[in-house]
C-alpha cells in the first residue's frame, strides 16, 4: 500500500487557497439534483468523497457535467446538474457505490426514502464497517424502511409517502439533523429537528438558496415537505477542515507565517481557531462577501509559545474533525487533553485508538481514553511509522505531526488523503523549509 516519507521542517511558509469545502459540496449536489433547472456549482470540492455523491446522482437519473481533474486550481472546479425535481430521481440499475463517504451514504438515505422505489447503498470496507442506526431510526419513524446486517452497509431502503415527525437526534450530528431535514422535503407535514448541542449548519444555510423556506430559533429547525427547489449558481467556500491543517503547521513551528484565501468562516467551523489562539497561535482574519448564505474571508496564521488546552464535551461537536490535527499540535509542544469525544470511535477509523497507535508510532506521548484522549508535548518526535489505518484526516494528523520530529517518518496507506484533500503531501512539502 502507497506509503509517504514526511521530512522534518523548521518552519512552514506560504499563501494558499483552499479547496472547496467537503460538506458544502455535497449538500449543493444533492439540493441541485432535486431542483427544477440546471444549477452550477463553482469550486466544487476535489476528493473521491464528493465525487462519489456525484456519481450516485448520476446512476439516479441527474445530469451531470464537471468538475475536471481533482488537482485543478479550485477556480476551475466547476459542475453543472440538470435537476429532476422533487422526488423525481429515478431507480438505479445497482447498487450505489458511496465508497469512503458517510456523508454520502447518509444524507442520500434521506434524499431517497421519500422516492417510491428500492435502492441499495454501499461503500468500501471502512465505511461497510460504520454503524447507520442513526439514520433507520429517525428515517423508519418518517415511514421509509431501511435495512441492513447489523446496522451496517450495505443499506437497502424502500422509499414511500414520508410524514414529516419531530425529531432530536441523540447525539450531535450534522449527518443525522440533514438526512432528517432532506427526508423532510418529500413528506407530508411538517419536519422539526431540535438539537441539544448545535452542530455545523450548512444544509439549513443551502436550502434556503434553492428556494425552501424553513425556520431556525433556539436550535430547532423546521420546514414544511413539498416545497419546490429551483436550481441556483452557486460557489463553494474553501474547506475550513483543511484550512486547519495549514493553521496547525503554522501554529506548530517556529518562525512559520502562513495566509489562507478564501475559507469558509462559518461559525459552526471555525471553533479550531479559538482553540489555536488559546494554544498560543497568532490568528488575523479578514472577512469577504459571503457567497450562498455561507461567509468567507482570508487567514494569516503565525507561531506562538504553545500552551496546554484542554477541550471538554461543549467543544468538541464545533470540531469533531479537527481533533486528530489538532493533537498533531500537541506533539509540537504544550499538551492537549479530549473528552466527551467518543463519537471519534465510529468515524472512518476507531479515531481514538488509530490516532493514539500513530503518535506512538512517531515517538509521541498520548494516553487513550474511552470518550478522548491525552498527548503531552513533553518531547520531541523521534519520528518513525504511523498507519492512516484508511482514515484521511488520520493520515494529514500524522503528517503534521512529523514535520516537528528529528528523523523522517513513514505514513503507511496515505493515499487515503485523496478522498479529501488530493495533492496534500505536495503542499506540505512545497511550504516546508528544512
């Protein structure tokens, strides 16, 4: 399996420009395939993640055109969609590939319980392991039926006439509150999801710039089914999950200046920058116009004496996924310590366990928890080996975590990185100075 050799730096320097953002991209794509018109959506994010919400669109009926290659300045990343209209996709022929993708795998879920026809979704083993009662559940109450061994992919689903139902996910999660809430847009009624813990909300921020009207106050979300979707032109802000990776390399390493244009700044993304200016970063932001309801801006990120923090229950939801990169900081210096993060267990990886084993793996110090975890910036990285262990973010961690280490270190299956972020290691390298 293609493995990467990361070279110690001593500091990192750049301007970039992110990427299209992941979830973003996925929740355009979809709102677009059940929209009346053809839609354009620019910036569309690279990865085989979003590329694969593309091509099950396209096995259900939607036309589709773009983006062109992974590696293309995001400015050319563009994809037009001939929507079919509110519960007009049609009956794939097979099964519908997700392949590393949950977000695919369960907001298409509620995309197609309310078409009347079965379909079956399935993914690569990583995701086939992912349990999906957080979505039968909900779903099965709205009148679909959902199956599958043990919870897991491959999921069959049966679409029907929905009822919309009132609905508080309990756990926090994004998937969970969209598949809910696009499920909602063919049922009957009206759909409400209350949320005891706010999570990101880019899909109660799209629907509104397709035309559906829905209400949001004290956490709850509301909308009514049957509303018509009407295609739009539309840009996707960079990725705030991958502008964190940058953030962290600079954050890291002394004398590192590092400028990111044009990221998304929305609120429910960007808690990793309070949690870097705690840490000792030097953060500047400067706001753009928004684009499609989502705001943008630039960020200028320097080095500053790292410091211990600790993230507890409140925190974490803001930044499930920018936990691993963020524990690459730790090794840089100071010390950072997670809890109430259990839900990392059931990403693409147990998170928690595979993030732990990697550090260790470089020389790092990191105690396991069963809800977090624990690394101690007490020493430097001797460097060494560390498995991805088929999770991207795992992979970038790692990555930025060896940068701070005194001999090279060896990534094992890190061409996973390419479900998000192709070209990543290419960057790193290009902004690294030995």
């Amino acid at each position: 399996m293609p493995s990467v050799v990361v070279h110690p730096a001593s500091r990192v320097r750049g301007r970039l420009t992110i990427p299209g953002d992941k979830s973003i991209s996925h929740r355009y794509a979809l709102l677009a395939a059940l929209a009346e018109g053809t839609t354009t959506i620019s910036r569309y994010a690279p990865g085989a993640d979003c590329a694969s919400t593309l091509s099950c669109l396209a096995a259900l009926g939607a036309t589709i055109d773009g983006p062109g290659a992974a590696n293309a300045h995001p400015d050319q990343r563009v994809v037009t969609i001939q929507g079919r209209g509110l519960g007009g996709l049609r009956a794939p022929a097979d099964s519908l590939d997700a392949g590393n993708s949950g977000t695919t795998l369960r907001l298409l879920a509620g995309v197609l319980a309310g078409h009347p026809f079965e379909s079956v979704i399935t993914g690569d083993a990583s995701l086939r392991g992912r349990p999906m009662r957080r979505i039968i559940d909900p779903l099965s109450r709205m009148g679909a039926h959902l199956r599958g061994h043990a919870d897991r992919p491959p999921i069959a689903i049966r679409g029907t006439a929905l009822h919309g139902i009132h609905y508080t996910p309990p756990v926090a999660s994004a998937q969970v509150k969209s598949a809910v809430l696009l499920a909602g847009l063919h049922a009957s009624g009206d759909t409400v999801v209350t949320e005891r813990q706010a999570t990101r909300d880019h899909t109660e921020r799209a629907l509104p710039v397709f035309g559906v009207s829905l209400t949001r106050a004290n956490g709850t979300i509301s909308l009514r089914g049957g509303q018509r979707l009407d295609a739009a032109e539309v840009q996707v802000p960079g990725d705030a999950s991958s502008a964190a990776c940058w953030a962290v390399a600079a954050a890291a390493l002394p004398g590192s200046d590092v400028t990111l244009d044009d990221v998304g700044l929305n609120p429910t993304r960007i808690g990793f920058l309070s949690l870097l200016e705690r840490a000792g970063a030097r953060i500047e932001i400067s706001t753009g116009d928004p684009v499609g309801d989502e705001p943008i801006g630039s960020l200028r990120i320097r080095h500053g004496h790292l410091t211990a923090l600790e993230i507890g229950p409140a925190d974490v939801p803001g930044v499930i996924d920018e936990l691993p990169v963020l524990a690459a900081l730790a090794t840089h210096g100071g010390a950072l310590r997670v809890t109430g993060a259990g839900e990392l267990r059931h990403k693409e990886s147990d998170r928690i366990s595979a993030l732990a084993a990697g550090l260790r793996g470089l020389g790092g110090h990191v105690e396991e928890q069963v809800d977090g975890f624990q690394v101690l910036g007490d020493r430097r990285l001797t460097g060494g080996t560390a498995d991805a262990a088929g999770d991207h973010r795992l992979a970038m961690a790692f990555a930025l975590a060896a940068i701070g280490a005194q001999e090279p270190s060896e990534i094992h299956h890190a061409d996973i990185v390419d479900v998000s972020y192709p070209g990543f290691f290419d960057i790193l390298a290009e902004i690294s100075e030995p």
